[in-house]
C-alpha cells in the first residue's frame, strides 16, 4: 500500500492485477485499485476533480482528468473517510501512475491540491 498526507488529507492506494480481464496476446492488461480518501484536517472537504498521469513500461503517457470520483463528488467531514474502486488498462505488464484530487474546504470554498501517491501496477507474472 502507499499513502501520502497532504493538507491533513490521507490518500492510500492499494493495486492488484486483473489477470481475468486481461489478454497478454493483445498485449491487454487491466490492473484494480482501490482509494481510501481520510479527511485528517480540521475542515469538511469536497473532493471536485481528479488528474491522473499514467505511465507504461514503454514510457508512453497519458492523463486523464475529470470531475469528482468514479461520477461523484464526495464531501468528507473532518475525521472521516472515502473509499471506491477503479481500475486502468495499459499495454504493457508493468507500469504506474500518480495525481492530484482538486478539493474544496466547505466553510470558506477555497482550493487546494491533494497529492495522490505513486502507485506501481506489476502483473503476478512477472513477480514470479
């Protein structure tokens, strides 16, 4: 797992290899993880938009951007959390990714930028 705090936000990612989803012959690899969003701040905050850069074992980049999470835009009071499940394909059996969440503080709606943590996306076969 990787966790990173930035501003009293926690975000902690765990990833795992979808070998059913997959299709090594066309070079298809899917890959699940799972995000735990902890409000450690003193402040409500609503989590608006997500930057991803993803990166294959050929070096080649992509970014995905959007608003909110998996179609919300969750608001998370002090002391709790926010989970859900995604998943991304590459075309390679290795890579990783990394981001941002834009969020808003709910009492004063100024912006900042959580840091989500770089995360590695290794199929099972390779470990071996």
């Amino acid at each position: 797992m990787e966790a990173l705090t930035t501003n009293g936000i926690t975000v902690s990612v765990e990833t795992q290899y979808l070998p059913a989803h997959s299709n090594q012959r066309a070079h298809k690899f899917i890959f699940g993880y799972h995000i735990v969003i902890e409000n450690g701040s003193p402040f409500t905050v609503q989590l608006l938009r997500r930057h991803w850069v993803i990166q294959d074992a050929d070096g080649q980049l992509r970014e995905v951007e959007g608003d909110g999470v998996i179609g919300q835009q969750p608001v998370i009071p002090p002391g709790d959390s926010h989970e859900y499940a995604s998943f991304c394909n590459l075309d390679t059996e290795i890579g990783k990714m990394h981001g941002t969440y834009l969020m808003k503080r709910r009492d004063d709606d100024s912006l900042f930028e959580v840091a989500i943590p770089e995360f590695k996306m290794v199929a099972s076969f390779k470990l071996n």
